[in-house]
C-alpha cells in the first residue's frame, strides 16, 4: 500500500511532466523547479488529478520563457 504523500508526488510529477511534453520541452531543473512549486500551489487550492493540475500549469505557464520569470509562485506572475 503506498501512502498519501507519495501518491501526491507521483500525481504532481505526472503534471509536470505533462507540461513538457505539451510543450515539447527537454526538461531542464530551472523550469521543473517553478513547475513543480507550481504544482504543490494548486494541488493545495484543490486540484488533485494529474490532469487538472497539467491543464492549470499549461495554462498559466505558456512555454519555456515564461518559467523564466523571477517570480516564486505562479500567483506572482499575474
């Protein structure tokens, strides 16, 4: 049995692996540092599947440039 923690992980590393692939972006560890903090926000405003989390990253990070933002969070972006 996996525990809850862990199954959030995958659900989370599954988003964002989904936003590079969408974009057709190598993975680099700048942009999966702001995807995956990204990620962590939503999931804790209440998004909890793999694809409804990937749908708001894909959406609110439009390509790779805009990961490059100096910004903490995606609600700094806006």
């Amino acid at each position: 049995m996996q525990r809850s923690g862990e199954l959030d992980f995958r659900t989370m590393s599954k988003a964002v692996r989904a936003w590079f692939l969408y974009y057709e972006v190598t993975p680099d560890e700048r942009a999966s540092n702001v995807l995956s903090s990204a990620a962590i926000e939503f999931y804790n405003d209440g998004y909890r599947s793999a694809e409804d989390i990937a749908a708001m990253l894909i959406g609110t990070y439009v390509g790779l440039f805009s990961t490059r933002v100096n910004a903490p969070t995606s609600l700094a972006i806006h």
